[in-house]
C-alpha cells in the first residue's frame, strides 16, 4: 500500500528537523520502503511516498518525527486503480 506523507516543520523547529534530516537522512519506518520525496524550495514543508503494508507502520513514523514536523499520512493509488474503480462503480 502507498502512503503520501505530507510534511510541514512546526514553527520554531526548522534548524532542529533540518539538522535531525542531515543526521539521519530520514529514512522511512522499519519495513517500509520509501519511493520517494520532494521539497518545496525555500519553504518548510515536502512530501515523502513510501510502501507500507499498512498505516502501523506510519504511526511509528509519526512518533519519531512529531516533535518537529507535522504529518498528515493519505493512503493513496495510481490512476490506473482510480479509474478501475470509478469504471466498477459508474459503469462506464
């Protein structure tokens, strides 16, 4: 399953998760595979794609960043699947 982590350094933090991310690289949680992830340029915030077999293993994610960025976590699929799924419903 994919996850879309949405990220924003909490105000005040922004030397403390720049430093941590350097430290570590910010790999994602153990058995989950990151896909990958961007940065807006200047800002605070980015996003991080990563395989999981389920939201368990964002929840340890989350724990381990949440003192200095905020995550929203959004299961998320390819078009492909999107439309699959609209044709089964719609019919069309």
């Amino acid at each position: 399953m994919k996850f879309m982590v949405v990220w924003k350094i909490t105000p005040g933090h922004y030397k403390a998760a720049v430093e941590r991310f350097l430290k570590t690289g910010a790999p994602p949680p153990a058995g989950g595979k990151t896909l990958d992830r961007w940065h807006v340029p200047g800002s605070a915030q980015g996003w991080h794609l990563i395989e999981a077999s389920g939201p368990e293993e964002l929840a340890e994610h989350a724990f381990e960043w949440g003192d200095v960025i905020t995550l929203e976590i959004h299961p998320v699929v390819e078009d492909a699947a999107a439309g699959a799924a609209a044709q089964k419903v719609l019919g069309k």
